[in-house]
C-alpha cells in the first residue's frame, strides 16, 4: 500500500506498510522527553533505533509527517486568554499576508473558509491565545488593520471540554470521519 495524497503531490512514494503505520500512530501518541525517546518504539516495532529515525527521516521528507513538536498544557503557563477571530477580509489580500499573520506569535491557527452568503459571510480565521484578553484583542486588532477587515467577530473561550491531540491513524487503517 503506498499512496498518500501528501507523498503522490511531492513527489516521493514512501511505502505505508505495517511498521510506518504503527510509528505514525505512536509519534500521534507522543515522543517522551527522555535522552532515548525511541527505544519503546524500536523494542515494540522490532527495529533498530537507526531504522525508527531512517523512517521519520522518510516520512518527513514525503511531507506525511510536517514536524515533531512539544505540546504544552498552556493554562498552567499563564496562557488562558484564548479566542477565535473570524474576519471578512477585503479580496486584494495575497498569500503573503497570510504567511504573516499565521506566523504572529499567539496565532496557533489561521485559515481560510468559503462564506455562506446570507448566513455567515467571515471568510479568514485566526485562533489566538494569550496571557489577558486584552493582549489578544489588541493582536487581533492589528490583523483587522493590516488587512483591512472591517467587519469581524472575537469568540474567546469560557471553557474547555477536551483537549487531546486529533487521532488520525486507527488500526484497521482508516481515518477518523
């Protein structure tokens, strides 16, 4: 089995047999913070440890894998202002610009949807976080002056239900729906 839509569009086939579908789900599980991460992963997929980090390397250069990364609980830091901004955003904006906005410190998200005209017509949408909300009003008030964005609505959260990573690899080989 090899196809994955990120691996056909760059290029480079990587085989997603039994042993990456396995790292993959384990990598979603996460990575301890020890001086041998891998050695649970090497002793449960009956490879080396050189093989798990070839097979990263692969992985991650197919673009199936986009980065390995720490996820904090960001509450216990301080961080407990978090919104989502969606704005109408005037159609001169380029990609540019949303490279910019999407690398502000604070932004974990930013996207663009298609409006629903009549019903909902915000089309770009930021996810922020910060130490107070008027930090991250003031942010968000930024982006409305970059861009020109006239119109847009600030959602802050007032509580949370579930925070756990998106399970994206199951056994029996499927997705999530």
């Amino acid at each position: 089995m090899y196809d994955s839509p990120v691996a056909w569009i760059t290029g480079r086939r990587v085989p997603i047999d039994a042993i990456n579908r396995s790292l993959i789900r384990r990598l979603e599980e996460g990575v301890p913070l020890i001086s041998e991460p891998f050695d649970d992963v090497e002793t449960q997929l009956h490879i080396s440890n050189m093989e798990v980090l070839e097979r990263i390397q692969r992985l991650k250069e197919a673009g199936i894998i986009r980065k390995i990364r720490a996820r904090i609980n960001q509450r216990p830091m301080g961080i407990t202002a978090n919104a989502v901004a969606a704005s109408e955003v005037p159609g001169t904006i380029c990609t540019e610009h949303y490279a910019c906005f999407a690398s502000f410190p604070g932004v974990s998200h930013c996207y663009l949807r298609q409006s629903v005209p009549g019903r909902c017509d915000y089309t770009f949408y930021t996810v922020h976080h910060g130490r107070s909300r008027k930090g991250v009003l003031l942010q968000i008030r930024k982006f409305a002056d970059i861009t020109g964005a006239g119109n847009y609505v600030v959602l802050f959260s007032t509580e949370e239900f579930k925070r756990v990573h998106a399970a994206r690899m199951k056994e029996d080989r499927s997705v999530p729906a």
